[in-house]
C-alpha cells in the first residue's frame, strides 16, 4: 500500500492545468500539454539542430574554398 509521502513522490501538477499527472508522463491525460523540462528542449536542440547545421556550414566553406582545398 502506498503512504502519503510515497504517492506525492510519484506525482506532480500539470503545467497547464494543475492536474495531478505522473512524474513521468511526457503528457497531461487531462488536457494535453506536453510535460517536457527544459533539459529535454535542450537536448533536443543539441542533437538535432546543431549537426545539421554544422554540416550546412561545412558544405558551404567546402563550396566557397574548393580550390585552396585540392591536392595537388
């Protein structure tokens, strides 16, 4: 059986509408708001924002520098 304290570890309100949803639920059952923490945003940025662009930058210096990069 679950005490109290227990319970209220497992739960946290929704950021929308204050409902009591699980810690780990990437929704809110009540309303839909994504549940997602700034860490996640983040991360979603670092891996799928930075490489392509990083890639788009270093195709761009390729095509603009083509012919101080070829081997003679």
């Amino acid at each position: 059986m679950e005490t109290g304290t227990t319970k209220k570890l497992l739960l946290k309100s929704c950021k929308a509408c204050g409902t009591e949803i699980s810690r780990y639920s990437a929704f809110c059952r009540n309303c839909g708001h994504p549940q997602g923490s700034n860490l996640a945003i983040g991360l979603l940025i670092l891996f799928l924002i930075v490489p392509p662009g990083s890639y788009a930058a270093f195709m761009i210096y390729c095509a603009l520098h083509a012919e101080h990069l070829a081997v003679p």
